[in-house]
C-alpha cells in the first residue's frame, strides 16, 4: 500500500489504541469485551479458568459481556495492572495479595504465613461476606472493587545452589520475593536475602544470577520454567498464596443488573473451578518437574516455623486493630 493509505491505516490503529484505552472495554457488535490482566503463561490454570469464565458470560449474557484475557504480562506487570484498573483503561486484573497489601494494609493478613491451614481453610474464608466483606470493599475509593481469588497453593524455596533444609543453607543467598515488605522481612526471617521484583523479570534474573534463587508453587516453577536455571526445589511450604480478580468498580456500576447477576453467577463458578483444576495442575507440575530431573527436598519444617513465628505479631501491631480482627476471623474458621 502507498504512503497516503499506510498512514491512514496507522492513525486509524492510533485511534483505536487511544479509544480502546480512555474507556477500557471494547464496544463491538453491540457487546462490550472487558479486558482482563493475567501474568501467567496460557498452561496456567487461572488462563484456563478465566477463559471458560469468559465463554460462560458471553454465553448468558447472548454476546452483551465478553472477556478478553491477555496473559503473560502483556498488558504490564501486576503494580502496573493494578494502576491501569484503577484509571480504568484495564477492566479487570488478577494480582496477587501482595499488592493489595501496598494499597491498604489489612490485606497484609491473608499474605502471612500459616495464617491457612489448608486450601479449603483459605477459601472458606475469602468466600465468607461476614469476614470479607469490608475488605473487598475498601478500595473503592481508588475505584477498585475485590470479586474474590484463586489460590496460590503453598509457595516453597528453590535455588540454583542446592537444597535448603534449614535457614543456615539460606545464608547469602539473593531470593527473589513479591513486592511486599512482610514478604521480605519473612525471606529475612527464613535465613536469606530478600530480593523484591515483579513476575515476569524473575527467569533472567536467575538465569544471570543476579538471583540465587526464588519461592513459588509448583506451578508456577513449571510454566514460568523458573526449574532450568534453579533446579532444587525444597518444600518450605511456607505459606498458603491468594491471588484476586480486581474490578474497575465505576465499570462494574456501569453493568445492568440483570447481566452483573449472571457475571457474579459465573465467577463463584469460576472460583469452584479454579480449586479443582489447581489440585490436578499441581500433580502434574510435579510429574513434569521429576521427569525433567528437578530434586525436590523435604525440610526441617520446625526449623522454619520457629524462625517466622514472631513475624505474624510484629506484622499484625503494625497492620493495626482491624487487620488484627480479620486475622482472628481467619484463624477461627480453620478446622
Ligand atoms: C504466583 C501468583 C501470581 C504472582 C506470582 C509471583 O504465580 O499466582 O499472582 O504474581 O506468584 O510470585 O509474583
């Protein structure tokens, strides 16, 4: 094409881009697509998850609401999806706990360790309106309303040098962990160096070895292939993660009523979902992981537990009084 038509062709693509990005949801055929944050890969079970989502809501809705996922970080890391969400120009983004932790200091209970016996435990919880319900609304005022989460799965400790059993063997090493600081001071605790960074920068990271190493569940070792340039993988186990769905709260009041129910409908089917395609992802992360080779190390669990034991206090007197009584809400309900 000549130069004229190129250059049409480029400003109608700048007017798309810049339209798409003002109101965030596309409008096509009548329906509107909301756009969806993720920063795992599409073998991840949330992908799965939230495509199957997606076709539901399109489906009962006859084409009115539609999802659009976009994976791998593509839209930008969770900090800056999160940012994006709240302008707006991102209708919904899954983001781990740890950066709600940043916006408002009660979410620093659910990122503790051992504060969830078991996934059951976690998700009865984050399902509980009587325990949940003022959080997942306390940040509306920056336009950002909590739907619920998917579970992490326990988060254990690899390396590039050898198995950890215990702290000591975490002396000097550089471990990557979410930008949180309670994740920090808890790698500090374990024995290591903390090393804050997002998602998608980890690979290159241990691969250069500006990383010793990292904590994370299985799968995502597997999909993120974090277990080529980090191959020990000791099961720490601990703590149980929690990522949410985050909403554009003005984009959500912007729904009918009808149509919200059938989205509200759907998601707490997609969380049912998510549980049992998340224990079936794990076994065969595991299988994987072994046929490719990676040792898993068991460790002296006591050891770790008593060296995070006075993390949860120091974490709660600073979170203060309504973080304290989220987290004797949690505790209460474990079995
Ligand atoms: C898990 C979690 C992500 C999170 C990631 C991380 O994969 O599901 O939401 O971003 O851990 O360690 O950053």
């Amino acid at each position: 094409i000549g130069r004229p038509s190129r250059l049409a062709a480029a400003l109608g693509a700048l007017v798309l881009v810049l339209t798409g990005c003002a109101t965030g949801a596309a409008h096509s055929g009548g329906g509107t697509t909301l756009r969806l944050a993720l920063n795992q890969s599409e073998d991840h079970p949330s992908f799965t998850a939230l495509e199957n989502f997606g076709e539901r809501l399109g489906e009962r809705t006859g084409g009115r609401w539609n999802i659009d996922v976009h994976p791998n970080s593509n839209l930008g890391s969770q900090l800056e999806t999160l940012q994006l969400t709240s302008d707006g120009s991102v209708d919904l983004a899954i983001v781990s706990g740890t950066q709600l932790e940043n916006l408002d200091r009660d979410f620093v209970v659910f990122n503790l360790p051992h504060v969830f016996d078991s996934i059951e435990h976690q998700m009865e919880v984050i399902n509980d309106p009587g325990i949940v319900g003022d959080l997942y609304s306390s940040l509306e005022h920056r336009n950002l309303t909590v739907l619920g989460g998917f579970t992490q799965g326990a988060r254990s400790v690899y390396s590039s040098r050898g198995p950890v059993t215990a702290p000591a063997d975490l002396a000097g090493q550089k471990i990557r962990v979410q930008e949180s600081e309670v994740h920090s001071d808890m790698l500090d605790m374990m024995g290591g160096s903390a090393t804050p960074m997002s998602y998608g920068e980890v690979y290159t990271a241990l691969q250069s070895g500006v990383l010793d190493g990292a904590e994370n569940n299985e799968v995502s070792y597997v999909t993120q292939k974090h277990y080529e340039v980090a191959p020990h993988f000791s099961r720490t186990e601990h703590l149980i993660g929690l990522d949410y769905l985050v909403a554009n709260t003005g984009r959500l009041a912007r729904m009918p009523a009808a149509d919200r129910a059938v989205f509200d409908a759907e998601w707490n089917a997609t969380m049912r979902e998510f549980t049992a395609l998340w224990a079936r992802a794990t076994e065969d992360a595991i299988a994987e992981l072994r046929s490719r080779g990676v040792r898993f190390h068991e460790v002296d669990a006591a050891a770790f537990r008593e060296a995070l034991a006075p993390l949860t206090e120091r974490a709660l007197d600073e979170a203060g009084a309504s973080a304290r009584t989220l987290y004797e809400r949690a505790r209460a309900a474990a079995r």
